[in-house]
C-alpha cells in the first residue's frame, strides 16, 4: 500500500467557520464547497478538511471523552496562544505544572492541543 496523502478531517455545521479558522492556523487557504472544504497550504500540501455535517455538536470535553484530537508542536506557545485565540478557538485548559500543552476547541468544538 502506498499512501500518496494524509488528511484530518473535521465534521461541522458551519463548514466555512471551521475551514476558515484552520485556514488560519496553517497560513493557507480554503477550496471547495458547502458540502466539502481542504485547507491547502502555500506548499500544496492539505493538512485538514471539512465536511459539511449539519448535525455536528461540540464534545464537552472533559466531561465526555474524545477518540481522537490534534497535537499542534509550536516554536513559540505566546504567538500561537494569541493567533489561535484570535481565530476564533476557545481554552479548555491552560498548561499546568509540568504540563507542556495547553488545550483548545476549535469553532466546532473539535480539541486540539498547542505543545511546546
């Protein structure tokens, strides 16, 4: 099997609130339509999609546990704190202790976590 291309894709209600704020986060741009949006990169490289999923919810995380989530490694966890909350994310948890992540939801309530 040779794998040619890997995607996450993200289910939501509002397909262009959700592209566009992962458009914002990897500095590219979103293609597509109302049922179906890429994020591509300046490099062609497509990171995430998004699907059109009318009966999205949010996870309310902690409480209900995710399958899944997305770890961002970032160089300087100021500038993507600020960048990620200008976009439009929300904080779940803030770094603790040792802890070297901090959490975030997406505009669809999808986590993900900014690492340093």
């Amino acid at each position: 099997m040779e794998i040619t291309r890997q995607t996450i894709v993200f289910d939501a209600a509002d397909i262009d609130a959700e592209a566009d704020f992962w458009s914002g986060v990897f500095n590219g741009r979103a293609e597509g339509d109302h049922h179906w949006q890429v994020v591509r990169c300046s490099d062609g490289s497509i990171p995430v999609g998004v699907q059109f999923a009318p009966d999205h919810k949010p996870v309310n995380w902690p409480d209900n546990p995710v399958r899944s989530h997305m770890d961002l490694w970032v160089t300087d966890i100021r500038a993507a704190h600020a960048k990620v909350l200008g976009l439009g994310a929300e904080i779940i948890q803030l770094a603790e202790g040792e802890q070297n992540f901090n959490v975030y939801a997406d505009p669809s309530g999808h986590p993900f976590c900014l690492c340093w």
